[in-house]
C-alpha cells in the first residue's frame, strides 16, 4: 500500500468495500427477508459486484500492479467455484423421443394496455409458442385474450380483479386430474397447480408468481433524492417480507404433495435470493443443467435478470433449456426439454 499513488491507494479500499460486499452476498440464500430485508436487496446487484471484479483485476494488470490483483482474483475463483457467476459457458442438448416440453412465460396481459406498439401481440405469441410446440405451458400476468390460439385441450386458469381480471395460467397437452389455487393474502399475485397423468404416472406443475417490487424500468430516475430513495427502498422491503409469506404458504402446501413436481414462474427475484434458494430445495434448476449464457429473462434498463424459472423434480432428466430473445412482453420465454 504504500507504495501505491493515492489514486491507487483509494481505488484499493473501493476494491476491498466491494470484496467485503461480495463475501456477504454468500450468506443471502439463508438469511429470511423478514430477518433482514435491507440485505436482501444485495440479491440483485450480485452479478453487478461481480463484473466490478472483473473491471478491478483488468485496472490492476493495466497499472502493472498485478500483486492488488489477487483480492478481486480471489472473489472471481470464489463465484466460479460456487456457481455464483452470472455467465453460463456451457450449455446441453439431448433430444429424445420420450422428453417432453415445458415453457414458462410472463405474457405482460398481451400488451393489453399497449406497452409496445404492436396490435397483433396475442397473435405473435400464440404463432410462436404453437411453433415451439411445448406439452406444457405456464402463464403469468395471463387473461384469456380473444386472439390467443393454442393447441392445448387442458388448461386452467385462476383471474382475480372484478373490471381487469388478470392472473395465471396452465395449458397441458396431458389430461388434468386435479387443480387449485394458493391463494396468496394481500396480494395480486399468485400460485397455482395442476395434477397431470403421463405415461400412467401423475405429476404436480406449480404456476408460482412471487410479489412484484412494482417498479418499472422507465420510472426509474437515477437522481432520487433522500425521500424518493427512503420510499423505493421501503417498497422493495416490503415485498422481499412478502415474498417470504407467499413462499412459506408455497412450500407448506408442497410438502403435503407425494408426486414428482415441476416449479415454472416469475419469482420476481434472483438467482442468488433467499426466495429462489426455498423454492428451488432439492430440484433441478433447468438453465444450471442444460442453459447458456446469461439466461436473461427481463432487463431492468439494460440490466439482464433472471427471474423466470423452471424447476423439476430430480427424478427427471434435463435434456435442453432455452431462453428466447422474444421482444413480445417485458419478460422473455424458456423452455426446458425434460426425460424421465
């Protein structure tokens, strides 16, 4: 240290507030939101800390100085080591004839409202979902549009609001036995499940749409002042608690369930959330299995996300997951080609 400029000197105890920042993001898969909800905000910027890493370790080869190098080295090994790099390198593929498709996609309402300038959306996206051709399809911000067409013979739906009923749905190529609905208190948002028969064998498919922050890319102004920055991060601790509530009563009614289970939806949260480390328990998350890249399915001003999930039963075979760079929502869709 001192023999580094000041300069240096300040952008080395930067580097090391970001370092102590990211050993701490380790521990946001086990802390309850309720316990500490300022912490679980960290779940989003995860990856930002990340790629600053990155931008420390480059800075200090370029000044030559590669001994200031290691911390960030350090934290990049750390991310590597326990999957918590964003970036997936690798992906699979194993198409056989026994695997089945599953797809999940938040449908924004079909651009009801006319977000995106475009008046054929719910033509679009049913073109491209009967293209895809997936034997299992989950909706979130779902209402049965009059120009949807999908060649589905089961499905169910569960809509809530009296003027603008909106909500989930679950579309199955295989006979529904059983359904119902979670029912989440003070909240416009949902899970819901279905009980299906396949080759004789009965699985439970959860529709699942965690709390929304309610916050939209193109309301977001950098420069808040001390007010609006006390209100945005009061919002985003109430719906972390939220969350919490909605995966509790998830996982109680879970546990009551003998079949193999698939989870789809919008958790409306991270990879490296107390939230997603619940739900997810003991299942397969499709993209780690078989997935590329970033997985992005929202950007938040530019921001990659992944928030929409697939998760299966161990018991089941990943073959193949996708993500669809699809501008037809806010959200992007994902398939995943399951086996037994």
């Amino acid at each position: 240290m001192k023999n580094l400029s000041f300069l240096n000197q300040l952008i080395f105890f930067i580097n090391n507030v970001f370092a102590l920042l990211y050993l701490a993001s380790f521990s946001l898969p086990y802390v309850p939101p309720k316990s500490f909800p300022l912490l679980s905000i960290m779940s989003l910027m995860v990856p930002l800390l990340i790629f600053a890493h990155i931008g420390f370790i480059l800075y200090w080869l370029l000044a030559g100085i590669k001994k200031q190098a290691l911390l960030s080295s350090f934290c990049i090994v750390l991310a590597i080591v326990f999957s918590f790099f964003p970036y997936k390198f690798n992906d699979k593929t194993l198409i056989s004839g026994s695997s089945f498709a599953v797809m999940n996609y938040n449908v924004r309402i079909f651009n009801k409202y006319k977000w995106i300038n475009n008046d054929e959306i719910p033509r679009q996206i049913s073109a491209f979902i009967n293209e895809q051709d997936p034997d299992l399809l989950s909706f979130q911000e779902y209402y049965p549009a009059k120009d949807l067409s999908l060649n589905f013979p089961y499905k169910y739906e569960k809509l809530t609001g009296k003027r603008n009923s909106i909500g989930l749905g679950l579309f199955s190529k295989y006979r529904i036995v059983n359904q119902g609905s979670l029912d989440f208190e003070h909240s416009n948002n949902n899970a819901i499940f279905i009980d299906i028969i396949k080759n004789d064998d009965t699985i439970r498919v959860y529709n699942v749409h965690l709390e929304s922050f309610g916050i939209k890319p193109d309301s977001v102004d950098l420069n808040l002042n001390e007010t609006q920055s006390k209100k945005l991060i009061s919002r985003l601790k109430s719906s972390f608690t939220k969350q919490q509530s909605q995966v509790e009563k998830f996982l109680e009614h879970k546990n009551h369930c003998s079949y193999k289970v698939i989870i789809c939806g919008d958790f409306n949260n991270t990879y490296y959330s107390w939230a997603y480390h619940k739900l997810k328990g003991d299942l397969t998350d499709t993209f780690l299995a078989a997935g590329k890249g970033f997985g992005k399915t929202y950007s938040f001003n530019k921001y990659p996300l992944r928030i929409d999930f697939i998760l299966a039963d161990k018991k089941f075979k990943v073959n193949q997951h996708q993500n669809f760079n699809v501008k037809l929502s806010d959200h992007e869709p994902i398939l995943a080609r399951l086996s037994y």
